[in-house]
C-alpha cells in the first residue's frame, strides 16, 4: 500500500555498492508505489547533478568513498540551506562518525548491518516528511525574499523602523508624514509579506536578510 509521501520527491542513493540503491528501490516502490523515483550515483562527484538542483530530495548516503565521504555531500547542503533530507549508512554503527555527520546536518545514521525493509520504511517516512516540510519552509522564504526585494524605498524605511520598535506614531514624526500615511506603508508592507502580525512581519524581515538602514532625510 502506498504510503501518503510524494512520491514525486527523488530519492539518491551514493554508494560505490549499487546493491544497496536495489534494496531502497524494492522497499520505496512498495511502500510508496511505481512512481518512487531512485537514482543510483557512485561517488559524490556523481551525485552533484542533483545535489545542484534547488529541489527538495531524499539522500542515502555511504560514508566512506576511496576519495570522499559523505561529507563531502552534507557540507555544502548544510551551507546553501538545501531542503534535502538525508541518511548516512556506515559498514558498522560508529559514535565518532554518527556525531561527525549529524553536525553536518545528516538527518539520520544507519549502521548496514542493521538494515531491514522495516528500519528503511521508517527512515523513509521520517525522510519524506522532513524533506516535504524543508520545501515549504524554502518555498516561504523564497517568497519572503523577492517580497522584501519588491518593497518601495519609503516601505524600507517603515519596515526598518518597524523592527526598531518604533510606534505608527513615532514613524510618522521621524519621516516627517502623517499616521495615517504610515499606516498604508504598514499595511502594504503586511500584505507583501504576507505578515499576520508586526511581530511576524519583523520575523519575516530579518530571517529573509533585511540590512536596510534608514535615511533621516525627509523626502
């Protein structure tokens, strides 16, 4: 019976070995139907096709490689905050390694000789949910972005003073407008941003990297 996981969201699996890409292959098409897509590269560096793309996927990956490890996987993900989901399998359970690439942002540590249908039905569920949760969390702060990059000059100013706790009324007094002018500001900036609160709003700001600082020259 197909699991309610997209099935559509890829799953990698980077080991020398391709026998462990066959047995996530027999247990995902099972569990999540004919559409489970799994793709099967040898060593990270044929992996980077689609390690490059922005899309949410699912990685199984093999820690040791006679050049690499999986880090060389998990670091750059890490560091271009990628929604992939991802499991590192070692040969044995080792503590040093499971610490190693849990710090590098492995969602899970899987020894092989403990590999069963059921451990791998779990891990993917646990992956799929990660990964699917990781691509709206993307999605929104892709939208956050372009929003924050779509504001007017003055609605940087609003929003810059908003996030220094600055009142309607005290904005209006620094910029040298009304109240009533700096609550249009404030209220295309919530509709831009999709805020539901000034709270969010500033949450929202900051989290999508907004440096702007403000003018004290009045327009």
């Amino acid at each position: 019976m197909a699991h309610s996981s997209d099935p559509h969201i890829p799953i990698l699996v980077v080991d020398p070995d391709p026998a462990p890409a066959r047995l996530i292959q027999r247990i995902a098409t099972d569990h999540l139907g004919d559409d489970a897509r799994v793709t099967h590269a040898p060593d990270p560096p044929a992996a980077q096709p689609l390690v490059n793309r922005p899309e949410p996927f699912i990685a199984f990956l093999e820690y040791h490689f006679p050049k690499h490890t999986a880090l060389d996987v998990l670091e750059p993900l890490q560091r271009n905050h990628h929604p992939a989901a991802t499991a590192v399998l070692a040969a044995q359970g080792n503590a040093y390694i499971a610490a190693e690439v849990t710090r590098a942002g492995a969602d899970a540590y899987l020894a092989k000789a403990d590999l069963s249908p059921a451990v791998l039905r779990s891990t993917l569920d646990q992956l799929f949910d990660l990964a699917r949760l990781r691509a709206a969390q993307h999605a929104l702060h892709l939208h956050t972005r372009r929003a924050l990059a779509s504001l007017t000059p003055r609605e940087n100013e609003v929003l810059t003073h908003i996030i220094a706790g600055l009142t309607t009324r005290q904005i209006a007094d620094r910029l040298h407008r009304s109240e009533k002018t700096i609550k249009i500001h404030r209220a295309n900036l919530m509709r831009k941003m999709n805020a539901n609160t000034a709270g969010h709003l500033v949450r929202l700001a900051l989290d999508a990297g907004h440096t702007h600082r403000p003018s004290h020259t009045p327009e």
